[in-house]
C-alpha cells in the first residue's frame, strides 16, 4: 500500500515533572539521546530520541517529530509526520490507543532501563530499553583495557562474527546475540604463530575468557563482556587509531534541520589533518586523539564566503559542534562525533564514484613539486602525464578499495633528470594505490603504505 504523510497538527506534548535515578547522574537529554525503547506490554511499539528528533514505530506506522528540553521538560513538535498504513484490526487499535496516550503525556522519568511515561490521567506507558542486536555492534572495533594493556589485544564485530588481535595471532568466530544481551561465541580460529612467553599466556587467558562469554553490554564507546563465572573483559573504543580514516571522505547525514545543506569531511593528511566543506565555505582543522575515542579538534580555519541564510546556519551550527565534539568513532562505513552536549553527528562514508568522474582532469598537488604529472579516469584506468611520458593503468574498484592492474604501460621517452626521478617515484607510489575518494574538486589516493596522492581538478 503506498505510504503517504499524515500531520497531525496542533500536538504539544508537554512532558515535565523530570526526573531522573539513573546511576551515572547524566541529564536526561544525555540519556535519552541515541536510545531506543519498547513499549513493555507491546514490543512492536518503539520510541526513540536522537539530538532534536523523536521517532519510532506506533505498531504499524512510523512517528516522527522534534523536541526540545527546557527547565526539566520535554516539548514534542506541534507538528507530527507518520506513514499512514493499514494493518490487522487488533495492531490499528493499539496503535490508535498509543496515540492517543502519548499525546495526553505530561511527565518523564528515566531510571536505569526504564522510560516511564505518564499521561494527564495518570496512565504509565512502561518502557524498556532495547536489547543489543547485531546492527549495534557492526563494523565497531575495540581494545582490551582491563588485561594487558601493553600487549594491546584487541575485538571487532562484522554481521554475526568477532574478530581481534588476542596476543600473537589474529582470531576469529561466529557468535550469536539473544535477549537480555545474552552473548555466546563459537569455537575460535586463529593464526597459528608463536611468540614472547608473556605474550603466548596471555592471548591463552583471554581466549579462554573470551570462550565463555555470557553477557555483552555496550555504551557510548565502551564495551563490557562478562564470562559465566562473572569476571570481565572491558574494552575501549580503538575504531580511529592507525590512519584508519586515513584518505576517506564522509557526509553529514543527521543534520535534519538542514535537509538541503550538504556538509563533508575528509581526512587526508597523516598528522590527524582534516578538510572539508561546511555549507558555504572550506574549512581546515586537526584533531587530538585523547585515549583512544576522545578527540578535540583544533580550531577551524574557513574561507570567508556568504551564502544562502539556512547554509549559513548550518555552518554556524555545524562548527560550534566541530569546537565541543568529545568523542569520535567509527561504526562501518558511518564516523560518528558526538559533542559535549551530547548532540550526534553522524557521517556516512561517500564512496568514490568512477562513472561521476570519468573524464574529469587532475593535477597533482602536494607533492613533487616542479614536475607536471596528472591524472585522468578514462575506461577504469589512470591515464595522464607522469612528468616526462604518458602512462595507462587499469584499475578495478570496490566501495573506495583499489586494486590496481600490474598490465600497466607507459611511453619511453626520456627527458629531464629531476622530471625522470619525480615520475619514477609517482609510478611507484600510484602502483601502491589502494583507496580513492574525493572532496570539493580534490582527489584523494591513498597507497598501501598510507602515502596520500592529493589531486586538484583542472578541468
């Protein structure tokens, strides 16, 4: 059935009276934001909070509208945008009570798991926080920080799979999530090397451990895993360490107040260095990584353009989170930053796309200096000039990830020596090549060895 947009105007739900027990003294916004909840007597019933919006599942359709807190209430939009579906009898009638309850609400209290909601005549609507499910802990990455920390052992999450560092080896296993964040973790593959006796026994201790998970538990930037005798294994987020947002471009995505401002980061230098485009102009900036997850960006440096009123805004907006940011991780192929008032930035990863920029001319620009050498896409091949000949190097691309052609050809032709040195050193590297991306007319080659190619578009 085709979905369409339902208004409900003229809803204010005013949720005052705020209270909140929850043992790590947060303010509610900060608990709420980025938490998921169910309604206790009906799971198909959900509530979620992220930065200003409010959203969930009513049963059958999606809800969704903004909020804000003020002096320990919460306000709901007046204006409430929800699919118009139809379904079984019994799902429409809980759906409509829902409704119907949520917009009588007049105070929120938060306590643990618990989201108490109660409305004008005194009725609960009795949520749970949701369990973890396997989305939650996709593409995340951690350190051990508990047990070894010198050694540096470490856990990853794909679909249904972990993965790590665990002293020596690298390891691997399937592992299934169930309810009440109840984890069990399959037998464990590995490498088979051997190293320092210190290392051997305790990648056998954490193995071990990690064999007879029980429960899981994941906050903001740190995960808990706890055994069935009850010991615990805690992690720390190291999803950022290593150049590994080296050389990738990411756009803003939750920007809601924004929907037509188009906001991206690169990270295209190994010092930590950052660039972008903030909705009107560039900006330039460098970051701290402080323990692992937390960062500080270093002040943003901006060209100075006008521009339409709401991409103004959005930059306003844009940098003052930029300044406060507090913590910084990746999820897969999203980056996530999170400000000091707890407000989400999320990014998704922009994927170079080859049929965008087929034809397209660049030049080289950071490096090599003196020598003319530029590149092209032409039939998923690097062509242009290396400095002194002409060269031709297929290429096959998947999601950014390059793995270059050993067929390439170039002309013989010989010419200056500094020109000769300059192309021998770039047909080295770009043979290296292993991630592309681009940003605001620059592109962006990352090689194997976390060497970064960085091209001007000329044409």
């Amino acid at each position: 059935m085709k979905k369409t947009l339902l208004l409900l105007s003229s809803l204010i739900l005013l949720l005052s009276s705020c209270s909140q027990k929850n043992n790590e003294n947060t303010n509610i916004f900060e608990a709420l934001n980025g938490s998921e909840f169910y309604l206790t007597s009906n799971p198909k019933i959900t509530i979620g909070f992220e930065n200003s919006n409010v959203y969930g599942n009513a049963s059958i359709n999606r809800y969704f509208t903004s909020f804000s807190i003020s002096n320990d209430q919460i306000i709901l939009g007046t204006n409430i945008g929800a699919t118009l579906m139809a379904g079984n009898e019994e799902d429409m009638k809980a759906e409509q009570e829902f409704l119907t309850d949520l917009g009588k609400a007049n105070s929120v209290s938060l306590e643990n798991d618990k989201l108490i909601i109660k409305t004008s005549e005194n009725k609960e609507l009795s949520f749970t926080k949701r369990s973890l499910n396997y989305n939650d802990l996709y593409g995340r990455e951690f350190i051990l920080e508990n047990k070894y920390p010198e050694i540096g052992i470490t856990i990853g999450f794909d679909t249904n799979k972990v993965y790590g560092f665990s002293g020596v080896n690298r390891y691997f296993a399937g592992y299934t999530l169930t309810n009440n964040n109840v984890i069990s973790i399959g037998a464990l593959g590995s490498t088979m090397m051997a190293g320092p006796e210190e290392n051997m026994k305790a990648e056998q201790d954490f193995t071990t451990l990690l064999s007879e998970a029980s429960n899981i538990t994941l906050s903001m930037t740190n995960l808990e895993i706890t055994t069935k005798s009850g010991e615990k294994l805690i992690f720390k987020d190291d999803s950022i360490s290593s150049n590994k947002l080296l050389g990738r471009t990411f756009l803003l995505k939750n920007f809601y107040k924004y929907p037509n401002v188009e906001i991206t980061m690169s990270f295209y230098g190994k010092e930590n260095q950052v660039n972008g485009f903030s909705g009107v102009n560039t900006y330039k900036t460098s970051y701290t990584n402080i323990n692992g997850n937390e960062v500080k960006f270093n002040g943003l440096a901006m060209t100075k353009m006008a521009g339409p009123e709401e991409n103004m805004n959005a930059e306003s907006d844009f940098s003052k989170y930029m300044e406060n940011a507090k913590y910084m991780y990746l999820k897969g192929k999203e980056l996530i930053i999170i400000a000091n008032d707890a407000t989400i930035l999320r990014f998704v990863e922009d994927y170079f796309d080859v049929n965008e920029h087929s034809g397209k001319e660049f030049k080289l620009s950071n490096m090599l200096e003196g020598t003319e050498i530029t590149l092209s896409i032409t039939n998923n091949s690097f062509v242009g000039k290396s400095g002194v000949n002409n060269y031709n190097i297929p290429f096959e691309i998947k999601d950014g990830k390059i793995t270059m052609s050993k067929t390439g050809i170039s002309t013989l032709m010989a010419g200056p020596e500094a020109d000769m040195q300059a192309e021998d050193e770039y047909l080295k590297l770009l043979n290296k090549a292993n991630y592309i991306s681009y940003n605001n007319n620059t592109l962006c080659i990352k090689t194997s060895d976390d060497d970064i190619l960085l091209f001007n578009m000329v044409n």
